[in-house]
C-alpha cells in the first residue's frame, strides 16, 4: 500500500504497519505534514489551544514565516474539529483564484460557491451541498453572498458552529 491511498481515503495505517516499515517517514519541507507520513513536532497542545479560543468564539491568527507548520497546524485543526458533533469546519482556500476572480465580483461569487460546493460533498454533508448547488447561478454580487452565508450558517447548521 502507497501512503497517497491512505491520504485520499482518509485512512490512518495502524501502528503495526508503520512499524513493518510499509509506510516510512520521512522529512517533508513543502506543504502540508502529514503526522504517520512525515517527521513533525507534536502540536496537539497547540492545536488544543486553538480549540479552546473557537470555543469561545474568538478570532486568532497563525502569523509565522515559512516552513513552520501553518498549513499543517490549519488541516489538523479542520480534522479535529470535523470529527466533532458540536463543530462543522470548512477548509477554502483563495490561492488557486486567478487575477480575474479576483477583480470581478461576479466571477469571485461563483468560484467562492464552487470552492464551498466541493468541500461539502467531499464531507458528505449533502443537504448543504445541495443547498449551495441551488444558488450557484442565481448568486451575483458580494452582498447576495454575504447574506446567503449568514442564511446558510443558520439554516443548514442550526446546532453548530461553523468555523
């Protein structure tokens, strides 16, 4: 077995396995760690931390230069998070929009949706998914989509907080 099936399956290897030596670890110096793949420092204290100021509503910042875990530190947050009843967290990321998503508003909406769109169905979370797959044409400016967020937080996730 290949480290990229149990990453794309979400699949933890046991322990025996990496002990077998079918999964080695290694130094990883670009993106993000993966704690069975790649040699990292145990950030489950900062991670915990992190938690306790989404708990309490609050905002923070990760603010350091390259190569010192901020991807990482966001993914595991994001899993952590996710396997919680209370919590639904929802990872996008603007890097991959082009110059001409970002200078026109209505290509940016349309992008935003389908970068929220595809992270629903990839957690499974289908009512939501079909939620946003409703306004996907209809949505064409910055205030439409802020307001659809607001009634998309509140309706579709009534009992959790959306992070």
């Amino acid at each position: 077995m290949r480290i990229s099936y149990f990453v794309l399956r979400g699949i933890r290897p046991t322990h025996q396995e990496i002990r077998r030596n079918i999964i080695k670890r290694e130094f990883n110096d670009v993106g993000l760690c993966i704690p069975h793949r790649h040699y990292m420092v145990n950030s489950s204290t900062k991670i915990g931390q992190i938690i306790e100021l989404v708990e309490e509503g609050k905002y923070f910042t990760i603010n350091r230069p390259r190569q010192f875990g901020k991807t990482t530190i966001l993914a595991l947050l994001t899993n952590r998070l996710n396997q919680r009843d209370d919590h639904v967290a929802l990872e996008i990321t603007f890097e991959e929009l082009d110059i001409d998503a970002h200078q026109q508003q209505e290509r940016f909406v349309y992008e935003f949706l389908m970068m929220l769109l595809i992270k629903l169905e990839f957690l499974n979370l289908t009512e939501p998914a079909r939620f946003v797959e409703e306004q996907l044409e209809k949505l064409t400016t910055m205030s439409a989509l802020s307001r659809f967020i607001t009634r998309f937080v509140r309706d579709m996730f009534p009992q959790k907080s959306v992070v």
